[in-house]
C-alpha cells in the first residue's frame, strides 16, 4: 500500500486536526480526531473518496488508535458526511447526528428522483427560468456520488454531553446552514469545534430551500449570538485556520446578514419581484450552476426574514411566489 501524506496538527491536547480535499470551497475542509487509547472518536469525516478514506485511517493510525470508536457529524453535506457509510455501521463505528438531518439523508443522496422534482417545482415558482431550472433541478445528482449514508446510531436533539477521546463536549444545534447542523463546545478549554457555523472568511450559505426549515437566516443569527456568548478562546472551523475571536467574528457575520436585508428591501421597494429577480440583482450572472442555486436559496432566506419581520409582504399561489414591498415604504 502506498504511503498517504496527511496533514495532520494537534489543535488542544489530544485533539488533531487532519485537513481533507474536497473540490469546492476552499478546497479543505477540516475534521478532527480525539484520541483516547487504541481507540479514536471522529467529528466529521470528508467525502466518500478513496483518497480521502486513506487520510482518515493513517491519521487514526498516527494518533495510535486501532478503530474508530465514535463519528460524530455537524451536517450532512457531502464534505462533512459523505464517507459515514464507509466508516460507521457494520462493526465500524457509532454514528451521531442531529434528528433534523436524518430525514435529509435518503430523498438527498439515495432517493433522488422525488426531491429532483420538488426541486424543479420550487426553482419555477420562485421565478426561474425552465431551461435552467431543468439544468439546476438535476445538479443534486453530481452531489450525491460524493456520499455513502450510513444509518444513525444515535439521534442528537442538542445538549447532549458527548465523550470525544478524554474530552467531553456538549453538543450545540445551531441550524441556519442546515436545519440540524451542530457544534460542539467543551466549556474546560472553552473549545468550540464550529462546524461550518462560524468561518474565518467564508459567510456560509444560508438558505431556504424544499429542506430546510421555514425561517433559516433567523435561527442562523439566534445561533452566532449563542455561540459567541460563550466567550470561546479557541473556535476550530470546518474550513480555514482556527481562530480566536468569537464575539467578533459573529458581530461581522450578523452585520453582514443585516446589510443584505437591508439591500433586499430596497430592491423590493421597486416593485414586486420574484426571489429570482431579487437574486440576480444581488449577485449578477453566475457562471457555475450550483452557486446559482446557492444565490437563489440565500436571497429567499433573507426574503422570508423579511416578510417574518414585517418588511416584506410574500405572496404565494400554486405558480408563482412573490415579494413586494410592505405599503408604507413603496
Ligand atoms: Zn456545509
């Protein structure tokens, strides 16, 4: 067998970081292994490629484990859960997931044909093109080949107190990026394993979407506050380095959601639009199809804080949603 190069740092003690090749993004995204003996527990764990498998087993390997005892996962996108199958189930390891990402696993990567259509209808009515809903409706397939499911062992509601390596954190549903999206925090070394919740640079897509739950952007926010309100000294991200400020980089995150509400209502103040309309005038033309989808689910997230907040009036019939502004301020 060939040697696999692992990039593999020790984060807190007994806790390694191992950076994986993902192919969107930054390229990177993080997972981390806590040692406990012959035995390691697992936060996250890459996608289902052979190159990626290999990392996971010579850094359990360099960390002096034998097995994989616990993988725990923050959300199910490809790049976080995509080789539990591999790894989990079957006299491998334990599998935890929050119960809000349960019922995503199987209409997203295994019965795809239902939610493709769900998918279709949704891109219609919130003002998409046919031609390129057709096109957008379909790129769920590409997403899915990243994945193995496997079948939770555990059923996460939040709050629970985990055993990871000789550690133990308590788990946080911070929904918003996904609707049972966690984070782990061990209040000892005030450690927050983030997830992709908070980033150093990226803003995570926040969107609203046939999965997600109905009022997104405001969990997200709610989430940051929570997190931040710990005062952790240390936040390990999904993706980019770990960093330190908390409090700040949350007031950044919320700012920036704030000045696009901001700049929605005063598209929308022009007259009525679709959430497709409103996406376009946000973010131009795009070339690459899935940042397409991701324009459109991040403009109707914060459409729909919005109208939660009053600002917006949403209007919906079987063919068509729409947003207009709220009488006093057309
Ligand atoms: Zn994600």
């Amino acid at each position: 067998m060939n040697v696999v190069e692992i990039a593999l740092g020790e984060v807190a003690e007994g806790v390694f970081e191992l950076r994986l090749p993902i192919p969107f993004e930054d390229g990177l995204v993080n997972v981390f292994l806590f040692a406990d003996g012959d035995e390691v527990d697992l936060l996250d764990c890459g996608m289902n490629s052979a190159e990626s498998v290999a990392a996971i087993r010579a850094a359990t390997s360099k960390v002096g484990a034998k097995r994989i005892r616990r993988l725990v996962v923050t959300h199910i996108h490809p790049d976080h859960y995509g080789a539990a199958g591999t790894l989990a189930g079957d006299g491998g390891a334990d599998l935890y997931l929050h119960r809000l990402e349960v019922p995503l696993v199987n209409p997203r990567y295994v019965e795809l044909e239902h939610l493709v259509r769900e998918v279709h209808t949704y891109l219609l009515v919130n003002g998409v093109p046919a031609e390129e809903a057709e096109v957008l409706s379909n790129s769920q397939r590409a997403l899915s080949q990243l994945v193995k499911p496997a079948d939770p062992a555990v059923q996460l509601d939040g709050a629970e107190l985990l055993n990871m390596g000789r550690r133990e954190l308590r788990v946080e549903w911070t929904p918003g990026h996904s609707p049972g999206h966690i984070c782990l925090y061990e209040s000892e070394d005030k450690l927050l394993f983030a997830g992709d919740h908070m980033l150093p640079e990226l803003s995570p897509n926040i969107g609203l979407h046939p999965q997600s739950t109905p009022d997104p952007l405001h969990e997200y926010l709610e989430g940051l506050e929570r997190m931040a309100a710990y005062g952790p000294r240390k936040i390990m991200p999904a993706h980019g380095r770990p960093f330190h400020d908390a409090a700040g980089r949350a007031a950044a995150l919320i700012a920036h959601h704030r000045r696009r509400l901001d700049q929605i209502t005063e598209i929308v103040a022009g007259g009525e639009h679709s959430a497709w309309q409103v996406a376009l005038e946000l973010w131009g033309e795009r070339k690459n199809l899935y940042e397409k989808r991701l324009a459109l689910q991040e403009a109707l997230a914060h459409l729909q804080a919005l109208a939660v907040e009053g600002r917006l009036v949403k209007l919906v019939s079987p063919s068509a949603v729409r947003w207009r502004p709220q009488p006093s301020t057309a």
